[in-house]
C-alpha cells in the first residue's frame, strides 16, 4: 500500500504543477524549482531562495513576486 500511496502523492504534485504551470512561468520562477516538489518547499523554506539555481525571489519584479506571493498564499 506504501507503493500505492507514493505513486498517489507524486501524481497529485504533477497535477498540482500542470494546473499552475502557466501562473509560475508568467512568474519568473525556474521549472528546475518547481518540477520537484521536495525542491520546491525547499524553495518555500528558504524563504524564496533556491541556492542550486542561486535564484532568489528577489530577482523578481515587484508584480511578479506579488503574483507569486498571492498563487503560494493561495494554495
């Protein structure tokens, strides 16, 4: 059942990321960031850093990290 249930989680993450690709992409977030969950709350932890990409949420633009802001608040 293990099995079954990982297969489950890692579905429901691709879906979730099929279902907010657009949002993350218009963004400015690297896929590299949110293809991976783990990779992603990593990201979230982090505060908006992701160190493997040395992507911080501050390279964004202010509309875009709004955007971002209200999409993770959101879900």
């Amino acid at each position: 059942m293990t099995f079954r249930k990982d297969a489950d989680e890692r579905e429901a993450w691709r879906k979730w990321v099929r279902d907010h690709r657009e949002e993350l992409t218009a963004t400015g977030v690297p896929v590299e960031i949110y293809s991976d969950e783990h990779r992603w709350l990593l990201f979230l932890q982090e505060d908006g850093t992701d160190y493997l990409k040395g992507f911080d949420i501050s390279q964004l633009s202010e509309s875009d990290a709004t955007a971002l802001y209200r999409l993770i608040q959101n879900e």
